[in-house]
C-alpha cells in the first residue's frame, strides 16, 4: 500500500504503528449548517480509505470529530433563537442523514468538543506549563515562535508567513502568527477555565482528542486540502510541543470540488447542498471517486449527469447478470477462476494500492462492465457471469456503491415464468406487457 504522505510530499510505503490496525482521524464538520457537496468529498473518499484497508484484512479504527462549539454556532443559535446545543443536534442529525445518503458508513467514532472539554482544558494547561502558551487577559494563545519547524506541513517558513500576516489588532499576541487556544467570551455558551470563562479554539480540539483516544499518536491524519494550513499546521505544533513523535505519520489532503470553476461560496450563492442534489447519490458518489482524491473536481450538472448515467448502466449489467443467475438457480453456485477477471481484479486492487487511485479503479470496473454484458448474452457462461457478479460485489464493496438488488421474490419469479410462458405462445400483447414490468425492475 503506498500513500502519499502531504507531509513529505512523497508517495510512501506504509507502514501501521500497530500491526494490522490502521488509526485514522479525519477533521469532521463544524454543526451550523447543512453540508455542500464539496464537503461530502472527504465523506466518500476516506470512507472509502477506511474500506479498503478492511478489505485488506487491518483493522480499522477510524474517528472523525464534531465541532459544536464555534462562533459560527453560537450566531446561528442567537439568530434561531434556540440553545447552541439544539443547533448543533440539528445539524449533526442533518449530517448523518447526508453521510447515508452518499453512502458512507456512520459507524464510526464521532466525538464531539462539548464532550472532551477537560481534555482540552488539560492539554491547554499542559502548553501552558511548558511555556509553549502564554496567558494575556483571560485568553491563551500559543507561541509559534517556539517551535522551530512551524510550517513543516504545508511547506511554508515562518518569516515569510510573518511578513505575510495579515496585521490583526490583537495586541494581546506577541506574535501575528500565535493562534488562539482559549477565548475569553461574554456572547453564547461558555465553560468555566483556569483562566476564567470561555471556550476552546478550534485547533486544540483535534489534537485533544487524538490524544485521548490514541494517545497523541496515529497512522493517518486525513481533511480537505483547505485544513492544510493553519489548522493542521498547528494541531503539528502542538503535538510537538509535548512530545517527540509526529502526530500523524502519514497526512492526506483531498482537493477542492468547485462549481462551474469557481470555488464552492455561501456568501456567492455558488453552492450546492447535499441534500438539495436533485440525482441520484450514487452517481454522485460515482463521480466524486472519478478523480484523483488529491485532483480538484470541476462540478457542473452536465458532468453529474453523465456519471448519473454511467452507473444506471453500471446497475443495468450487474443486475441482468445477477437476476440471470437468480433464475437459473446459479447464485449459491462454487466459482471457479478466470483470467480475464483475474487481470482486472489485479488491476484494481493495484490501482487502489497506489494512493488509492480510485479513477483508475473505476477504469477496471467499467472493463468488468464489457466483460459481462458479453457473458449476460452468451447461452452457456453461467460460472463466468457468476465470477464475475462476485468481483462486482467486491468492488460495490471497496468504493461504496450500492445497487441495492436482491433476490428475485416468488411474486416477481412468476412474473418472469408468466412472461416466458407468453412469449413461448406468442402472445405478444401480454409477453409486451410483463417485460415492461421485468424491465422496471431491472431483470431484462
Ligand atoms: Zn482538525
């Protein structure tokens, strides 16, 4: 398996901490509004990470936060007029009714800051001490200065980011670059603090838990490209702050999904939410793996649409081919090899083995698709088509698409025998009739 490490820029081999584990964090969503398609990305992409590396035989333990705490929030909840914790509960059902819809799994770790606020407390008060964070009327900043290769990640040096700074008029900060870990606030929820009420910065909150769970060390630390810099710079610098390992020994960045070629904006109307997306979420999730994760995608409806299109052929085929081996009573059937699948098998999970090169993958799948609608059409391929619906299922697995067929009920068997029946007697109106049925569910 070779990733490539955002920290290096390198494609690496890797290598788990644990043997046969796989830890995984990923930057979750911050709860105050429904999320854009750009946002579900990282949803189906490390989703699918986290898939293949079970289809690998690792263990996964995957975890991915809430931020439910966030100035962001707390104007939301003024504006409704609801407690900052209703909002958050809005939108955290929200998401994970998006995260089905796409596909991706909700099973997994989910903690949220209003949960893990003594640890982050802790870890605050532990920079502190170390004297990596200093205390100026109520709010703790950390002092960037101190740790040496602040910019590691995103390749940036600290002078040119200093002359570069914006000049804020925070005269608290001894330098523009040091970034807020504890604000003192007088506006929505606030939790008491050794240096008096507030709440928690943004970039502690990661760390904090990564700590916690995993014990401030993981295999992979994964967002969207934009967390790049400052926030995953500096869940580095604090990690390095109390201790002297990496946080993450492997980062990985997905690239932006942009409209029409300008970036996803609220604020330009330029946006699409998930849950407005008026196709098929298969589709979509087919053409968010399409690219590269770590190439930007350029959304526009006539793009969506041919992927819409490819995977109803994409079903069309698995679903001929399996209600075909329904049929015939084949599906419980052994399965014997063959090398033209054997080939683009091996090139799938290869594909899938360089940095989870998911386009290339699809390449395979869409070979796999020509390969049984040549068996589908042949009278005796029974034990083909069977291996090949199954390395259709293990792809469906891999990538997360779903084309929801099962097997053919007694109701819908004895459509098709009524079918065969009146095409064998030529009655030709009623033979028209129930194809029409069969053909809507997919079975000719
Ligand atoms: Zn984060």
């Amino acid at each position: 398996m070779k990733i490539h490490n955002t920290l290096t820029n390198k494609l690496e081999t890797f290598k788990p901490i644990h043997k046969d584990t796989v830890n995984i964090y990923v930057c979750g969503p911050t709860v105050y509004n429904y999320i854009q398609i750009g946002n579900a990305r990282p949803v189906i992409f490390f989703d699918v990470v986290r898939r293949f590396f079970e289809y690998l035989g690792y263990t996964v333990n995957f975890v991915s936060n809430f931020t439910d705490i966030d100035d962001k929030i707390i104007t939301k909840a003024i504006e409704d007029q609801k407690t900052e914790l209703e909002v958050a509960e809005k939108f955290i059902k929200a998401f994970y009714e998006d995260v089905e819809r796409v596909g991706s799994s909700t099973k997994y770790l989910a903690p949220r800051v209003t949960e893990y606020m003594s640890s982050i407390i802790s870890y605050i008060e532990k920079l502190v001490d170390r004297d990596y964070a200093y205390v100026v009327d109520g709010d703790v900043y950390f002092r960037v200065s101190k740790v040496e290769d602040y910019g590691i990640l995103s390749g940036r040096n600290i002078n040119d980011l200093t002359s570069g700074a914006r000049i804020e008029i925070n005269k608290n900060k001894e330098n523009p670059l040091d970034f807020t870990l504890w604000k003192k606030t007088d506006k929505g929820i606030k939790y008491p603090s050794p240096w008096g009420e507030g709440r928690p910065g943004w970039h502690t909150e990661c760390v904090a838990m990564i700590e916690d769970i995993f014990g401030g060390k993981i295999d992979i630390h994964g967002g969207g490209a934009d967390l790049m810099f400052p926030h995953h710079e500096n869940e580095i610098a604090q990690n390095h702050a109390l201790h002297n390992h990496k946080i993450a020994n492997y980062w990985m960045h997905n690239g932006f999904l942009n409209i029409d070629n300008k970036k996803m904006s609220k604020s330009d109307g330029n946006y699409i939410l998930v849950k407005d997306l008026d196709y098929d979420y298969m589709g979509f999730r087919l053409f968010t793996l399409s690219t590269y994760y770590r190439s930007p995608i350029n959304y526009t409806d006539e793009l969506l649409t041919s992927y819409v299109n490819e995977w109803e052929k994409l079903k069309r085929t698995y679903t001929q081919a399996f209600y075909k081996l329904d049929l015939a009573d084949y599906l419980d059937e052994k399965v014997q090899a063959y090398e033209p699948l054997k080939k683009i098998e091996d090139n799938f999970i290869e594909a899938m083995s360089n940095d989870f090169n998911t386009a290339n993958a699809i390449t395979e799948l869409q070979n796999l698709v020509k390969y049984t609608n040549q068996k589908t059409r042949q009278k005796d391929a029974l034990n083909e088509l069977l291996a090949a619906v199954k390395l259709f299922t293990t792809f469906f697995e891999i990538l997360g698409l779903d084309p929801r067929v099962s097997r053919m009920s007694k109701a819908t068997r004895s459509i098709y025998m009524e079918w065969a029946d009146a095409r064998k007697n030529k009655n030709f109106e009623k033979a028209d009739r129930l194809r029409e049925t069969l053909s809507e569910k997919g079975i000719l």
